[in-house]
C-alpha cells in the first residue's frame, strides 16, 4: 500500500521514508531546536510567555520558514507554553513568570514541507529541589524512551521504557496525550504512547518518523482541559514536565533530528 506522494504504508498506515527524507528532517528539525536555544536567555521572572512566543514567530519568519501551530483547528500562537501544573498545549499571554517558575516551550516550524516538532524545560529564576527532580526523571525518561528504537522493536517497547522509568522514580506518565507520526504533515499514524508493554503495538522499520515526548507529573497522571479548550493541566494541580523530540529510524537504530545545537536541550546542563 501506497500513499499519494508514493511512500510505502504499512498495514498501520505508517509512512516508510526514503533515505532522502531524512535530509528534510535534518534541516527542520535543526531550525526548531535552534530557535528554543534561543529563547533560553529570555525565561526569567516577570517576563510574559506572550513576549517568549513573539520572539519565536519573529525568528520563523526571519529563518523563511512556518509555523505549523499558527492557524491550526484555530491556534493563535507559534508555540505552547505550559508552567508548573500545565501539562501541555499552555497559550502565551501577558502572565508574567516568578521566580521558581518551570515551563515546558513547544515550537512547530515547517522547512521546504518538512515539520521540525520538538520541546523542552525552561527555569524562570531559582529551581526548587522537587522540581528538579522531576524536570530530570522526564529527560531521562525521554532518553530512554529513545533508546528502545531501533528496527524490529514495536511501540509498545518504547512505551514500556518511559513507564518503567517514571513509576520506579515515584512520579506518573500522562495518558491522555501521546507522541505521533510527523515528516511532511504535523501528525499521522502512530499514536507513540508513553506507557504500555513490551512486545504489543506496531513494529518498528525503518524509515518511520514520529515524535516522543512524555508527559510526567509528580502527583497522580490525570489532567482536565480547561475552558479555552487547549490548557491541560494536572487534575491535582501536581507540577507536570515534557520533553519532546522528533526521531527516525535508521537500519540499525534511530537518529534524532531535533538535538540543540548549542547543548541547551537539559536546562540545568
């Protein structure tokens, strides 16, 4: 089976990549991570997350490319920005950051057609000690998340990876939102759950593009949407952390895309 542009599916309705894909990756992907580099030095107290997302959509135009998020199903803004007890898709407003502040910045930018999807922790000010441990149980979970993929794996062994991690270190992975296929359209087949068993869910070729990003609370894993219809946010009002990256599979295992040329990807590294 075959999409229209002549990619392989499979039974799943998952996209088998060219070799050549992967260059189109490489460049969105650089671009996406480059641009949260950049913000890094304006996550301080009493700065607004409007201003953050700003400068983001300033630098997407500036670099000749687009944001994916702008316009989509409605979506204003070039980023999510979700703090403390936000789990994911926060809106940028005029609410200023205080200090002790963590905040998850989420940046989608398409490159010649190709999405770059990826997403990190920021620090507004001084880190509390319970926040910096679950700042690195999520990135660590996230690695080794990543490294369950490789051909012939499914995903239900990364899945089982990020979980395992998480609930050995006493916090909970989201449910109600998960990772999902991306290369030249924002989402597509997989769902790339956080959580699940091992040996279960479609098997791994290369080829494949998707995203991972776990969501991790420190309290229970359920959220609630609010009013606006994006803010999911911690039903206990836990703090909740995420980090995402875009990845391939490559013939003997997977090549992530959205590394931070500068180092910045960890905030405390």
């Amino acid at each position: 089976m075959k999409d229209k542009a002549g990619h392989r599916l499979t039974r799943d309705g998952i996209r088998i990549h060219t070799q050549a894909d992967f260059e189109g990756m490489r460049v969105a992907g650089r671009l996406a991570a480059q641009l949260l580099d950049e913000v890094a030095e304006l996550v301080e107290p009493g700065q607004t997350t409007g201003a953050i997302d700003a400068y983001i959509e300033r630098r997407v135009t500036e670099e000749g490319a687009t944001s994916a998020t702008i316009g989509y199903k409605g979506y204003q803004h070039a980023t999510c920005i979700s703090v403390n007890h936000v789990v994911c898709h926060g809106i940028p407003g005029d609410k200023k950051l205080k200090d002790g502040d963590i905040l998850n910045i989420d940046v989608t930018v398409i490159v010649d057609g190709w999405y770059g999807d990826t997403s990190r922790m920021y620090v507004a000010g001084k880190l509390s000690r319970k926040a910096e441990r679950l700042i690195q149980v999520t990135h660590d979970s996230l690695l080794t998340g990543i490294e369950a993929v490789k051909p012939g794996n499914t995903f239900g062994d990364i899945g089982h990876a990020i979980q395992t991690f998480v609930e050995a270190n006493r916090m909970s992975v989201v449910r109600d939102f998960c990772g999902h296929g991306l290369g030249q359209v924002f989402h597509a087949p997989p769902n790339v759950l956080h959580y699940g068993r091992p040996g279960t869910g479609p098997v791994l070729e290369e080829g494949m593009f998707f995203t991972i990003e776990p969501m991790v609370n420190l309290g229970r894993p359920e959220t609630k949407v609010l009013a606006d219809e994006w803010t999911a946010v911690t039903r206990d009002k836990s703090l909740s952390a995420q980090f995402e990256h875009s990845v391939g599979v490559t013939a003997d295992g997977v090549e992530i895309f959205t590394l931070s040329p500068a180092g910045l990807f960890h905030p405390t590294y």
